[in-house]
C-alpha cells in the first residue's frame, strides 16, 4: 500500500537518522507524498542531491541529539537513529546501551516538550528473540544479545512516557530490508562488494540462520501511514513473512551477479537467533501490505550495488541509522 493522502495544515516533518538506509529511501517519498518542510538531522551530513528541487523545503542540521535541536512547530517527528550493527554491539555493548537508551531518552524528552506532536520511532524484530513461528505485538520482549536488548529498553521508556504523559508514540518494528542504497556491514553489500572483488562472502556459522526480508520501500510505505495518522497510538510490526536463510540470499545475489558463491566459514556469534519471525496483521488491518517480492528486491538491490562497487563507490562504513 503506498500512502497518499496528506494530513491538513502539516507544519514539518522532522526526520533524525536521515543519512541512513531507511532515511535515504524514506525521505524522497516524503517529498513526494507531502507537501510539509523537512527537517533532516543527522550525525553525519546529509545527502539531499536527489531532493534538490525541492531544495526550499528542506531544511539539513549535523547533530546526533534531539536534544541540540531548537523547539519549533514539528507534526511528526520519525526517529531512525541508533546503534545497529549487531557485531559492534557484541564487541561494545556498553556503547550501544548507552547510545540506543540515549536517543530514547532524548526523542521521549522532545515529546514530552511538543506533546501536540507526534513520534514514530524505528524498532527491530530482533527485541522479541529467536521464534520459530510468528509472533505478534503483545508478545512479550526476549532479547538475546546487546543490540536487540538496547532496543527493547528503548521501546520500555518511550512507552512509559507515552503511558506517563498521555503521548502520541506510534512504535514501528521492521524485518529485516532490501534495498539498493544500503550500505556497510549487512549481508547484501558485503555479499556483493565480496564476490565483485573475487573474494569469498564470509559467513556466520552454517549459514542456515533464518531471516525475514522486506523491501524498504514497503517500510517507507508503513511509516508514512504512521506520518498521515492512519495508524493509532501504539506498536506495530512491518513485515512481508517471506523467509530466507543466508545461504539463500547469497546464492540468489551470486545468481543475479553471474558469480560462483564462494564462501568462507567463519566463528559464529556468541549469540547467533536461528530464526525471526513476526506477525504483522495489525498493521495489515489498517491497509498496509508489502507490495513488493523479495526475491526481485534482492536482485534489484544486488545489481545497484553492484553498479556502484564497480564505479569505485566506496560503501560505506556503519553510519549509526537504520
């Protein structure tokens, strides 16, 4: 389902983490989809080229906190910032706690200053733990190593202001996503830029872990319902329930690349969930549903990654937004 309708007399969107995967595929639809002034923060630059025409709505600041920003008139503001690579956290979890709490804490206390506003902030179905079969909203959180552990804390305090102070928090849970802006240590880069190089794709284990996939654009597609209002206070899960292990995808990316699927075993994780798995009927109940296949997701997002490696673009290290 893609979203169309604008709510009336928007004000600003505010989008923190907008150098990111999800920013950088997140915002164009915005733009597209609403006719409100972006405010687009980050800790890094943020790229705004394929927004320029749009320039005069656009509105950029280099920050890693809600709280450096000045109040101003804000309708919604989307939080996908964050620590998010699982290893870093594994090697500093004391890091990634303090960084996940940290824009919790900031993006409840920003709420709780604009309290006509509303927050949608950009979880994982990593906080509910490994599962086998699918698991809906209710269920309570299980994580099992630092990244998904901080942030379940992060979902605990948002709710408890939300709870608190009567707050307007909408809570977004995504599998995990294809595209082809993404960039440093997920699977598909690292598959790609590996096998372009002539080196093998490392894996984890067997290699048999199973995950859930989506195309970003389909998460877009949920948070702008979240952005219009159509979706009411509470959390939601944005998922397409199609699942693939590692093997899978890196045999499909070797497939689309034209390349043997030469890989290296490496240690697994001291944690490693063998499979995720997520309900996300509520969220169809309100008219969302994933639009696109999977499998063509990968290999469109295999050849635009592809493309850019053989351009000499560099990708890019873990920018700390989802």
């Amino acid at each position: 389902m893609r979203s169309e309708k604008e709510p009336a007399s928007l004000s600003a969107i505010l989008v923190h983490g907008a150098a990111g995967f999800v920013g950088s595929s997140l915002i164009p639809m915005l733009v597209a989809n609403t006719t409100a002034p972006l405010i687009l923060t980050d800790k890094r630059p943020v790229d705004t080229s394929d927004i320029e025409a749009f320039r005069e709505r656009i509105e950029t600041s280099q920050t890693d906190s809600l709280a450096n920003l000045p109040d101003r008139e804000v309708d919604v503001a989307i939080v996908l910032a964050g620590e998010t690579n699982v290893d870093e956290a594994l090697a500093d979890p004391r890091r990634a706690f303090e960084t996940n709490i940290a824009i919790a804490v900031d993006a409840a206390e920003w709420l709780r200053r604009n309290p006509r506003s509303r927050l949608v902030y950009m979880s994982s179905d990593e906080v509910l733990g490994e599962s086998f079969a699918p698991l809906g909203e209710s269920e309570p959180a299980r994580p099992t190593q630092p990244y998904a552990a901080s942030k379940a804390c992060a979902e605990t305090i948002l709710g408890c202001y939300r709870d608190t102070y009567g707050l307007d928090l909408v809570i977004m849970r995504s599998c995990n996503l294809v595209g082809g802006r993404q960039r440093a240590q997920k699977l598909i880069p690292v598959a790609v830029s590996s096998l372009l190089g002539g080196d093998p794709v490392p894996v984890f284990g067997s290699g048999e872990q199973v995950r859930e996939w989506m195309a970003v654009e389909d998460l877009c597609a949920a948070l702008m319902l979240a952005v219009h209002r159509e979706l009411p206070v509470g959390v939601y899960q944005a998922t397409s329930g199609v699942q693939l292990s590692v093997l899978q995808v890196i045999d499909l990316i070797a497939s689309v690349l034209g390349l043997p699927p030469k890989l290296t075993y490496v240690a697994d994780r001291i944690v490693e969930d063998r499979s995720y798995a997520m309900d996300s009927s509520t969220l169809q109940g309100f008219g969302w549903k994933p639009e696109s296949r999977v499998a063509a997701a990968i290999e469109t997002a295999a050849m635009a990654l592809s493309d850019a490696f053989r351009y000499g673009e560099r990708l890019a290290p873990n920018t700390g937004t989802h």
